[in-house]
C-alpha cells in the first residue's frame, strides 16, 4: 500500500521539482574574482587555440610544399618542359610538351589539390608552366607587368627564402600567398615550384565563432596593420584592404601580448585579447574580441539572482531626471492615448500617451528617426508570471504583448543588424515583471545597454508621453502622499541596465 501510495505521486513530485528548477535557476552570489577577467581567460584561450590552429595549418603546406622535391615524376616535368622552350626555336615535338604538361596536370589534381595553383618558373624568371594558366603563364616575373609582384621581388631578392607573405595577386585577381621550392639541375639552379595557395583556409579557422557569442569574432592583422581575414560585421571582404590602428594592434606591436578593453576598428568598446606571433619570418597579430555590452549582459545572465536583488541600489533616482524642453511642448495635444492591455505604434511623430500605470508596466521601445512603440501591460501578462503553472491557470486571460511588440519589430521596422540600435525603456513602480521582461529582451538579442528602467517605488501610479519625433519621454509619478514627481529626459541619456550592472561589476 505504501508503494502504491508513493508511485501515484510520483507525477506530482517531478512537477513540483520541475517548478522549483524553472523558479529558482541563477546564482545568489557572485563568485570572487574580477569577472570581466575571466570573459578575458576565454577570448586568451579561443586565441591560443586558433593560433596553434594556423601555425598547424602552416606546418602542414609547408610539409606537402617541401614535398615536391621528393615528387620524381613533377620534377621530370619541370625538367622536360623546360627544356622543351628552352629549344623551341629549333622546333620542339609539341606533343611531348602537351604530354609532360597533361602530367603535370594530373599530379597536381591527385596530390597537390589543396593548392590553388603551381607556378613552374626558371631561374631567369619565366613562367614556363601553370596548372591554372591564368595571366602569369608564359611571362617573364622579374622583367614583365608582374615584376613589381612580392613574388617577383622574393625570387630576385630572396631566393633560398620559402614562403612569400599575402598580397593581392593581380593574375588571380585574389590575396594569395606562395611557397618557393627551388629546383636544382646538378649543383645549379634551375628554377623554382611556386606554390600558391589563398587565403580561404585560414579564413575558415577563423570565422568558426563558437563560445563568441552574436559580436565575437577572431582576424588576423600584419605588420602594415591590414585585416589578414575577414570581417564578421561587414558584408565585403576586408582581406588586404581594412586597416586596423586600433589601440590592440599597437601595443601587440609594442609589448607582444595583452588584453584591454579598446574601441575596435568599428568605434565599438570591445574586450580584446590580442597577440603578436611569426609565420616564417613574418609577424602576425591575432585578435581576439566581444562586444562589451554582450560581455555585460552574459554575466548579468549568469548571476541574474544576484544582480536582481541589489539593483535597486543602483537604479538613479527617478527625481534626478532633467527637463529636455518645456511642458507645454509635451502637451497631449494630437496624442494618441494608449489604454490598459493596449500598445501602439507611431512613425508620424504623434505623441503617445498612457495613465495610471501602477500595477502595470509601461514599455516604450524607441528607434530614433523611425518608429516607437508604447504598450501598457497588465498583470496578466506574461511578463509577470514565471511560473509556468500560473501561465497554465490564467488560461485565455493571459496575454503577450512585449512578444508581439518584438515580433512586429522584427518582422516590419528594422532589419537584424540595426537591433543593436533600439531603445527599449521600462516604466513601473514595482520589480515584479523585470527579471521575465529583461529575460525575454536578452534572448531576442538586445542587450542590457539598451535596457533602461525608470522605477518609483514611493509612487502609486503614473502617467507617461512618449515623444517619438524628439525622441523623448515625459512621466508624472502620482502619489497619495507626496507631491507628484515630473520626470523628463531624451531616451538615449536614461541610464540603462548594462550602464548600472557594469557599476556592480566594478565594486
């Protein structure tokens, strides 16, 4: 009867555990230790190891470069079809060149694929064969139109020198870089394999962002402080062609290796980890960063108990608020009023307005120059219910709007890479639905940086005008036993949550 009795509730147990699981996650405490230092550790460490990645990569065309020499049957090419245009004025069976050059082509697809393509060049420069043919065959590297190449300039300047470092390659139309193997008749030179290869592979190493979240990314920059890869935020390549002066590449040049948080090469403050290291006799810098604002909202994420529970502490006081312009110019006239369980949406530059916000909240989300949204929530929304039981209670009278506002963003005001650019401000005299609101935000990826919270605990409600032209908001907080609070400041200057979590941080 007893085991009966507990087998029948176990269904009842696990969705209490459950609940408890969903209500109670996060940290009360906040670990010792500085933890804009540890999102530091992780961009230090995702360079180490993309390094080694590279220098890996590296060792490893250069294994397979070096093994041409051994390559019996590219060397007989090389020796073949050179001596085939070195006696062409006295008439050469084509078809034996054809065929030494056939077999070249064959060696090149079955074994050194992973190239783009192989130069066969003799020692007075010329290009007497390639697999790709393109602008180079049959010219002369260090007399014709490609003599102010790097490439012509290592094999006239460096020759016993292997690897010739990125630069745009006007015959493939590509960055590209090259390993030198000379070739040898007897004890003479007779010429040399250039290997060329791009840049894509590298490339590929490095655009893999995984633990970087939506704004972290790896590059590779030179010593002329040009971008080596890609960007992650910019549609067009920017290999060979950004220049990257930022603070991190200055003291990589400088001191080697660091970490700081820096404005990137964007005009955004970024933490960045940064280190200088040598591919064959050329210095390189990686860079590693994260938008500050996303490191912020991932620790706010990882300790939300704890941050939730001294906020208040840090919130500025809704009192400190300044005037923007006079109140007669944010008279509801022309208004459109927003009631309760409402929001709405301006682009005209009509004011939108609501009254008595007291146990519910007010959202205004602000793109400046564009459109705004005010919504007026109840407390059977979403937002204040956690509890997924309660969600399930509530039934048809539960309502989604801060879900339905952001759906409507997404879907017809802005494109993805201008959410960054959004102002969301939250309005109540109460904590209740902050943690899901915020929660709800940070998922959507906005972060707390564009987070404001205007709150009043000593106010019983309040009547709020949101100015989309101006960009500006307007608040009376009422109160039965204080005078009423006039608060008016331009959306932009509200302090946010990213703003006070940073100040936590830093104590």
């Amino acid at each position: 009867m007893n085991n009966f009795w507990k087998c029948r509730n176990y269904p009842g147990i696990i969705i209490v555990v459950i609940i408890f699981l969903l209500v109670n996650t996060g940290c009360n405490k906040i670990p010792r230790g500085n933890l804009i230092e540890q999102n530091f550790q992780l961009l230090r460490e995702i360079s180490a190891f993309k390094k080694k990645q590279i220098i890996k990569y590296f060792a490893d065309v250069k294994k397979r470069a070096a093994g041409i020499t051994a390559d019996e049957s590219m060397l007989d090419c090389f020796h073949q079809i050179k001596k085939c245009y070195q006696v062409e004025a006295s008439g050469v069976d084509a078809m034996s060149i054809h065929k030494k050059e056939y077999e070249a082509d064959v060696n090149f697809v079955t074994t050194y694929k992973d190239f783009y393509d192989i130069l066969f060049v003799d020692s007075r420069g010329f290009v007497f064969h390639s697999i790709k043919q393109e602008d180079d065959y049959h010219t002369n590297l260090f007399t014709g139109r490609y003599s102010d190449t790097s490439l012509s300039r290592h094999l006239r300047e460096a020759p016993e020198r292997e690897f010739v470092n990125y630069e745009f390659y006007p015959p493939s139309d590509k960055p590209a870089a090259f390993f030198v193997v000379p070739v040898y008749e007897k004890k003479d030179l007779a010429g040399w394999f250039v290997l060329q290869f791009p840049i894509n592979k590298i490339n590929a190493i490095l655009s893999d962002h995984e633990h970087l979240g939506r704004t972290g990314e790896v590059y590779l920059v030179n010593e002329n402080k040009l971008m080596l890869t890609d960007s992650r935020f910019i549609e067009d390549s920017t290999i060979l062609k950004r220049k990257v002066d930022t603070e991190a590449v200055k003291l990589a040049l400088q001191q080697k290796a660091g970490s700081k948080i820096i404005e990137d090469y964007r005009g955004i403050h970024v933490l960045s980890a940064f280190e200088q290291f040598e591919v064959f006799g050329h210095s390189w810098i990686i860079i590693v960063e994260m938008d500050e604002d996303e490191v912020i909202s991932k620790i706010y994420k990882e300790y939300e108990k704890y941050f939730l529970s001294k906020i208040m502490a840090y919130l500025p006081k809704v009192n400190a608020g300044y005037a923007v312009q006079d109140r007669e110019s944010l008279s509801p006239q022309n208004s459109k009023k927003v009631n309760i369980n409402e929001y709405a949406m301006t682009k005209s530059g009509e004011l939108l307005e609501t009254k008595g916000v007291g146990p519910c909240t007010a959202i205004i989300f602000s793109f400046p120059q564009s459109f705004g949204y005010l919504a007026h929530i109840s407390p059977v929304d979403e937002i204040y219910h956690k509890n997924p039981l309660t969600k399930y209670f509530l039934g048809g009278r539960k309502t989604s709007y801060l879900q339905k506002i952001l759906q409507n963003i997404r879907r017809y005001d802005l494109y993805p890479y201008q959410l960054n650019k959004l102002h969301c401000v939250i309005i109540a005299t109460h904590m209740k639905s902050l943690k899901t609101i915020v929660d709800q935000l940070l998922r959507e990826g906005i972060e707390l940086s564009q987070i404001g919270f205007l709150f009043n605990p000593s106010a019983d409600y309040a009547n709020i005008m949101f100015d989309q032209l101006n960009d500006c908001i307007r608040i009376e907080w009422k109160s039965h036993n204080y005078n009423t609070v006039f608060y008016a400041a331009h959306i932009p200057d509200v302090k946010t949550l990213g703003y006070v979590v940073k100040e936590m941080i830093a104590q």
